[in-house]
C-alpha cells in the first residue's frame, strides 16, 4: 500500500484544518512534509505532519 502522509496547516490566518495526501508506489521514503506547501495558503514553513 503506498504511503500515506497527514497534514496540518499551523498558519493562523489559513483556513485549512487538515488534509491527507497519498503517494504512489515511485515517491520516495524519504520525502516528507517539507517538500510541499499548503494547498490553501501556499505556506511552506506551516505545515506539520499529523502523528497517529
């Protein structure tokens, strides 16, 4: 099953809550919430992986 990562946008001014995105099979395992940015507010230094 590929990868999975959740994330929140820890922006005060963003009206994300959350969101979840899924990998295929070719990301590789090393990449994480650093490589992306909110899809709401565009934040690049906002976004923490959720933990569960």
């Amino acid at each position: 099953m590929p990868a999975t990562l959740e994330v929140k946008c820890t922006d005060s001014d963003c009206e994300m809550d959350m969101f979840e995105m899924h990998y295929t099979y070719d990301m590789p395992d090393d990449v994480g919430v650093e490589e992306f940015a909110c899809p709401y507010c565009r934040g690049t230094d906002c976004l923490e992986a959720i933990e569960l």
